[in-house]
C-alpha cells in the first residue's frame, strides 16, 4: 500500500470519526456566540418582523404593533406626546426598535462641498444669508443676500 493510500485511508477514518466535529477558534466563537444572541435580542423586541410603514385598523387596539409600542414605551425606548400606541410604525417606532436591536440610528454626515465661482472653498463657507461677508483679502465687500452660494 503506497503512502498516499495510506494518508487517504486515515482521512477518511478520521473523517467519519468526527464527522459532527467543527474546528472554531476561540475568537470565531465569540462572535458566532455574539451573533446568536443579537439575532435573539431582535426576535425579542420584533417576533413577526413587523416593517416600516405598516398601519393597523384604527380599530385593533390590540394588534402586533400596538404591542410593540407598548413594549417599547415599557422600556423607555419610546417616547411620544400622548405615550399612547397609535398603530403606525412611523420614524419613532422604528427609531426606538433599531435603539433596542442595538442598530446605529445615526446617519453619517456627508462633508460639505462648495461649488462657489472666483471665490475659494473656504472664502465660500464664510458666506451667510443675512450679514455682510467679507471675502478675498477684505477689500471686496458685499451683502451676501445678493450673492449665491451653490452647494453639492
């Protein structure tokens, strides 16, 4: 028996030995751990995987999305003028279940870009719709109401 054979014979052995083992390292573990659990955590607040914009019946005081509310509110999570459910998942239900799922709700600010003519990017931000604005080196002044400022 040549040693190839060898070799695939042990595999194949070992193979069918450990057939229902997986090799993990520690930290793959962790996060596979992490994972399970946060999956877990948004099954809790959002069972039935309730959707943005979705309106129950005026009438239905008691249906899945009123519940959540409640839920919420419960929890300090949501918190409105009457502290009523209205059935509506709106911004603020979705706010509070993404606060709850631990999902980030704030939207990166994009940088701001000028597209000013004969003026720089700098001299361009200073400009403000209701003072003078002294621009360049100071010695062209205007009112900046009469000048527009393009933004991208």
């Amino acid at each position: 028996m040549s040693e190839e054979e060898k070799k695939s014979i042990l595999e194949q052995h070992y193979i069918a030995k450990h057939k229902n083992s997986i090799k993990i390292t520690e930290s793959n573990l962790k996060n596979l751990v992490k994972k399970v659990l946060s999956e877990q955590q948004k099954s809790k607040w959002n069972p039935l995987g309730l959707k943005f914009g979705q309106k129950e019946p005026k009438d239905d005081i008691n249906g899945p999305i009123h519940q959540l509310q409640q839920k919420l509110m419960n929890a300090e999570l949501l918190k409105t003028k009457t502290m009523t459910p209205t059935g509506y998942f709106g911004p603020l239900t979705k706010k509070a279940l993404d606060k709850a799922e631990g999902k980030s709700t704030t939207k990166p600010q994009p940088k701001e870009q000028y597209n000013c003519i004969a003026i720089s990017a700098e001299e361009c931000k200073k400009i403000s719709s209701n003072k003078e604005t002294v621009i360049s080196t100071g010695v062209e002044m205007g009112c900046s109401k009469y000048m527009i400022k393009c933004l991208s």
